[in-house]
C-alpha cells in the first residue's frame, strides 16, 4: 500500500485576535474577519498575516474555482502561505494586467503566479498592461481573444484577494507604473479620492469614482469586484487606515485580513 504525508500546520492561537475580530465584523458587517498580533516589525507582521489568511483561503477552495489576485504586499504574502490542492479545475487569474511593468514580487503577475504554483493549479494570464494611451488602444486589446477570454474568466471569480491602495505616490500602482504621482495628487485634490482597490478610485464610502482614466484601464472595476461572492482585502498599516476605513464602509471586502494594531485603528 503506498504511503503518502500529510502536512499539519497549527497556526498559534496566540497570533490571533478574536476580541478585536468580533469588534470589526459587527461594525462593518463582515462575514470573517481574521486579526493578528502585531509584531516587533511589519516584515513578521505580514508573514504571520499571510499565513493565517492562506489557511483562511484554502477553506474557501472548491473544484473550478476562479480566483483573482490583485498587487501588494500583503496578497503577496498570502500567496507565499499558501498549500497545494488536490481540487481540480481551479485557475489564478490577475485582476490587474501588468506587461511591461517592473517585475517586483509585489506585481500582480508574481503574486498570481506565486499562488499558482504554491496551490498547484493554472495561472490563467491576463497579457496586456494595467493602463494603455487611449480608450481606442483599450478596446482594440479588449477584443482580442486572449484577453477577452481572460476577463471572462475573471468575472466568474469565485474568490478575490486583493489590497487597499493609498492615495500616494509611495502607492503599488504608482510603483508598477499603472499611474503616475501627478496621477494621483489629482486623484487627491480633484477626485477626492479616499483609496484605490485594483487599481480603481474610490472615494470617503468606497463608492467607485469616475477618473479620466477609466477608459484606458484593463483592470476589474469596482463593480465587478462587488459581484464576487468571497472578496479578501488584506492590508496593514497605519497609513491604510483611512483606505480601508472607505472600503468597508462601502462593502467592497466581506471578508477582512489585517493586524490588531490597524484594527484598533479601524475602530
């Protein structure tokens, strides 16, 4: 009889925060809420989160689940955490396209292709960049098959994992080069803008802003990210705060991931 191994990984009760868990999901009306405690420096903090989180994720997994990705470092980190599945049919796609920008683990393409690989299952590509020149450049890659197809696949995303963007220059999609830092000090002091999830403007109730540059962005929208059934928005740090604050107020994310220090903050 052939002998197989089986991995137990027992994450410390100690690392979790249920009283601060129970605190936000009654206040933001969330269905999970996972809180860790906050260690001596934010590189623990994110590892610790990314585990807790990845196990979280595994639970949610069923055969043909779609599963979307967006930039960050804390998907990132969720990513690295995560184990293989002997599930079928399941695919990785990128809510954000990504060619020609910097290849940073943060990327949107590295984090799905760390999960991919990390679950054992396809990554489906989404091979056009986050922003294009003109709404024409837009739609003509939007009709290609490939991509078309991708997006397809996207808006049957059964999970969403993705981050809460800042409205600065020190952002993820200023860094991967979706926009530029005058881009978003207009977002700021024109759009009002509150935070960015996938690479979409929101403002202070997480409703979806419209931009200028909407039309030439090949990204999920608002939106759709709302049609998603599980949408996991992970983030930690005193400057997310207020990001974060807009997004669950305005029910982007039914299910949080997050270190206790920002969930006192968030309360």
């Amino acid at each position: 009889m052939a002998l197989g191994f089986v991995e137990i990984r027992v994450v410390p009760q100690s690392t979790r925060r249920n009283d601060y868990e129970r605190l936000l999901q009654e206040r933001f009306g969330l269905e999970t809420v996972i809180v860790v405690a906050s260690g001596n420096e934010e590189s623990a903090t994110l590892e610790t989160l990314g585990r807790a989180v990845a196990d979280y994720l595994m639970t949610l997994l069923r055969p043909d689940a779609v599963i979307g990705v967006s930039d960050g470092r804390t998907t990132a980190a969720v990513a690295r955490h995560v184990r293989r599945t002997d599930l079928s049919g399941i695919e990785v796609v990128p809510l954000i396209g990504g060619v020609g920008g910097a290849k940073l683990p943060t990327h949107p393409y590295e984090v799905a292709l760390t999960l991919a690989h990390g679950l054992g299952v396809a990554n489906r590509p989404l091979p056009v960049p986050a922003a294009v020149d003109s709404e024409e450049t837009a739609a003509a890659l939007l009709a290609s098959p490939i991509v078309r197809t991708a997006f397809e696949v996207i808006a049957r995303c059964d999970v969403a994992l993705v981050g809460v963007g800042t409205i600065s220059k020190d952002a993820a999609i200023v860094r991967h080069g979706v926009v530029s830092a005058e881009d978003m000090e207009t977002a700021r002091t024109q759009l009002k803008a509150a935070g960015t999830v996938c690479a979409r403007f929101y403002d202070s109730k997480g409703a979806s802003i419209p931009s200028w540059i909407d039309s030439r962005m090949l990204t999920v929208t608002i939106e759709q990210l709302k049609a998603v059934p599980w949408r996991l928005g992970v983030a930690i740090g005193a400057s997310k705060v207020s990001a974060m604050k807009a997004a669950l107020d305005g029910g982007l994310f039914n299910v949080l991931g997050t270190d206790e220090q920002t969930a006192a903050a968030l309360l």
